[in-house]
C-alpha cells in the first residue's frame, strides 16, 4: 500500500527516542517552555513576528475568529467570505461565533479563489472579512487578493494548514495576510501529532490571543501587560491569575508537542523540498494524460504539495481511475471537504447553493494521492505509471 501518511513524524525512530528521554527527564508537560521554543522556532522560519501555538490546526481558526472579535475589529453578523472548496472547520467558527459566511467559488484550475471570482461576489455581496483557504499547497492570485482586501479595508485571513512552505513570487503563502493558520496534525507537513498555530505581525493580535487561547486569563502576556490589565479593571493581586477578561478557551498544546515541533522544525526545510520535488514529479506526468484537467502553477515559485489532486473531465474517467488506483494499493481520498455548501452542516443551516460549480466538479471528478516525503523513487514512479496510464 503507498500510503497518505507512512509515519507518526519525520525520521521517527530518531524522534521517539529524544522524546522518551525527554518525557523521563521532564517534570512539567503542561504547556511551558518548549512550547513557547516552539513559537519562536515556527515564526522564524514563516517570517512573521508572532506565533501562538494551539492544540489543533482548527481551534487555531476558531481562536483567530473570536480573537478579533473581541477587538472589536470586526462583530456579529459581519460577512466573511471563504473559499468554498475548503475543510469543514474553516467555516464552522464563523457559524458557531454568528458571522454571516458567504461562499466563493474557486478555479478548476488551482483549486483556489481568483480575483475575479472575489470582486464578483463583493459587488453584490460585500464582506468584512476573508478567511481564504490555501488548499493543497497552491493558491490563486494571492498578491492581487491582498492588495484589493488592503483597497477596500476587508480583513485577510488566510488558513494556510495545507501550504506550509509553498511561495507565490519568492513570497511565502500566510505571509499575505493579517494573520494565517497552521496545523500540525499527523500527515501535514511538520507533526506534532496534533497541533496548530496562528501566525501575525500584529502585536495586539497575538496579546490577545495568547489571552484567548488560554481560558480569558492574562496570565501568558508579557508582565507589564498583565499588571495593566489588572490596573484597568481593579483587579487585586490575590485574584490576577484567575481574572478572566475575554471570552476564552482551552486550546493549550502540551510540552511534548512543543518538544516534537522543536524536534521536527529542524527536518522542516528538508521535508519541504521533498515535498516540491515530488510534486514536480507527479505534475509532470499529469501532464501526460488529457483526462486529467491541467493544473495552473507557473505564477508560483514554489509549491510543497500537502497532497496530489488529480480532477477528471468526466465522471466516468473519474471512477475508472478511482478503480484503478485502490486496486494497485494506492491510498486516495476525497480533495479535502469537497464543496462544503453541499456538507450537511452548511445545508441545515443555509439551504442548498448549487452556484458552486467548480468546487462541485473538483468534488464529484477528484480525488488526491500521496506525495509526503518519504516516498521512494519506487513509489513515485509506480504513481507516475498510474496517471499515465490510459484507460
């Protein structure tokens, strides 16, 4: 079987065994120093200032959404648009904390929102808020995205949980933003098992959401925030550290995901360029095959693939290739969510959109296959033979 996922983490032997010696040497696991390490480590290498490490790459979104929210940057019932090709826990936290979402359509071509599919639903339908979705390493127009939501005031948000390290013009995607979103669940690019992370360069951004991240409470910032918060609000010192003064969440991560990252983010840059290189690989043996609709990424320097989509012009190739790939013991699944206004979730709540086109052909026609970074030169050829193969 060529599998998604082949291990827990990157050189695993190697991994488990720093971290049974760190486990048996610790003697705190609750979120500490190697977590904040690890935020160090993370937005050195993203190129942001400030990163807050969370226990998943979706209460990330979550604690991104209620954190401006409770800077009064944006507020209920406030339209945020998203890319509706996406993963269900992009859109959930808009529904769960009452902003109005509003679908875009994205590119048969990319599998990402354009500019043109954007400025067409803002005409009609303007929103406050994007909350883009950079699906499988690719992304559309991104520069231009950023520079029209700087145009028009709309806050950019990008989820970046499947593109760590790809780059549109030497630029790195969820660096496009007011802040983006990491997840470091088993299978994505780096793994601390589970975990995620918001990443920004706005300073009250992250102060609040180190608050929200942990229960409202101040107790994480920096000391001279701290004592001003309790200032302002006349909290005596005896009560400080179980004052709560936003709306929070437990979405701490543990000291041994904040050891693993630490572990992991020196195999980062190797795992990446893996990740590029068999994606050059299996593109170009796409290319091959005329079923297969071609993907559009000259306008990115550098794609590290979270996985390979291949979408077909018919329904029929669809399923014969399907067959063809579960016979040979290749691992496939479904592109991400799929068209998530078809998701029941998203239908029990605001009825059936059927404008969807292309994020309903990419869900019906598509599937994805393996490319993580310990394929073999074996695997990867037998792959290549596979969507070559003409049926």
């Amino acid at each position: 079987m060529i599998k998604l996922v082949k291990s827990t983490f990157y050189k695993e032997k190697d991994t488990k065994k720093l971290l049974i010696n760190f486990i048996s040497s610790s003697t705190k696991l609750s979120m500490g120093q190697e977590c904040e390490k690890f935020e160090e480590n993370f937005s050195n290498y993203q190129g942001r200032k400030y990163t807050c490490f969370v226990n998943s790459g979706s209460s990330a979104n979550l604690l991104l959404l209620q954190s401006l929210l409770s800077l009064k940057r944006i507020k209920k019932n406030d339209n945020i648009a998203f890319s509706s090709l996406t993963w269900s826990t992009n859109v959930m936290p808009m529904i769960q904390l009452g902003l109005n979402p509003v679908a875009i359509d994205v590119s048969p071509t990319n599998l990402n929102i354009t500019l043109d599919s954007l400025v067409d639903i803002y005409k009609n339908n303007p929103f406050k808020i994007l909350f883009i979705t950079n699906l499988l390493g690719f992304c559309g127009d991104l520069d231009k995205i950023a520079a029209f939501c700087q145009q028009e005031n709309i806050i950019l948000l990008e989820d970046n949980c499947e593109s760590l390290g790809s780059e549109l013009k030497g630029k790195k995607l969820g660096n496009f933003g007011l802040a983006s979103t990491s997840s470091f669940f088993v299978g994505h690019h780096l793994s601390t098992i589970e975990g995620g992370a918001v990443s920004t360069d706005d300073k009250d951004l992250y102060r609040i959401l180190k608050i929200t991240r942990a229960h409202g409470w101040s107790r994480n910032i920096k000391n001279e925030e701290k004592t001003a918060l309790a200032k302002e609000n006349k909290i005596d010192k005896f009560y400080d550290n179980y004052s709560f003064y936003e709306l929070g969440f437990n979405f701490r991560p543990t000291e041994i995901s904040g050891f693993i990252g630490n572990c992991q983010i020196s195999y980062l840059e190797e795992m990446v360029q893996k990740r590029i290189s068999n994606f050059n690989i299996l593109y170009s043996a796409s290319l091959k095959n005329n079923q297969i609709l071609t993907l559009k990424v000259s306008h990115l320097s550098k794609v590290s693939n979270f996985a390979f989509p291949l979408v077909f012009r018919s329904k029929s190739s669809f399923n014969k290739y399907r067959e063809l790939f579960e016979k040979n013991n290749v691992e496939i699944r479904p592109i991400v969510g799929g068209n998530i206004t078809q998701q029941p979730f998203y239908v029990s709540s605001y009825g059936k959109n059927n404008n969807m086109k292309n994020s309903e052909l990419i869900h019906s026609n598509g599937f994805y296959i393996p490319n993580n970074p310990e394929l073999s030169e074996y695997e990867l050829k037998k792959l290549c033979d596979l969507i070559i193969f003409k049926i």
